[in-house]
C-alpha cells in the first residue's frame, strides 16, 4: 500500500526556459483557447515531445541566433 507521504519522485520540479519571441505569446493564446493554464500547455507539449521522440534520434536544426548556432 503507498503511503500518504511524496517521495522524492512525486515532487515537481522547476526548470526555467529562455523562449524565442512570440513563442509566450502563442502558448499563452493556446492555454486560453483550451481553457487551461501556461503551465499545463508546457507539460503536455513537452509530454507529448518526450513519448513521440524517446526512441528515435533527433535532427536538431536550431534557428539563426540561438544560443546553439
């Protein structure tokens, strides 16, 4: 039987993310038009990322003026 008390693995944990512009602006208008908050629109995305790539290797093209160019 699990007990009531989190463990480790159930905390949240916080990660701060430099988004290119615009890209607020759309997550924001996706939260609203769904009803839901910033922050669930960005755990889904990155839900969904994670589960359609984790078995395949990524072609990482980064747009001009990223920190990765």
């Amino acid at each position: 039987m699990k007990s009531n008390r989190s463990t480790k693995d159930d905390l949240k944990q916080r990660l701060t993310v430099t988004l290119a512009p615009g890209q607020r602006v759309k997550l924001e208008a996706l939260a609203e038009a769904n009803n839901t908050t910033l922050a669930f629109i960005v755990r889904y995305a990155l839900t969904e990322f994670v589960e359609r790539h984790q078995s395949t290797q990524l072609e990482l093209k980064f747009p001009p003026g990223s920190e990765e160019d």
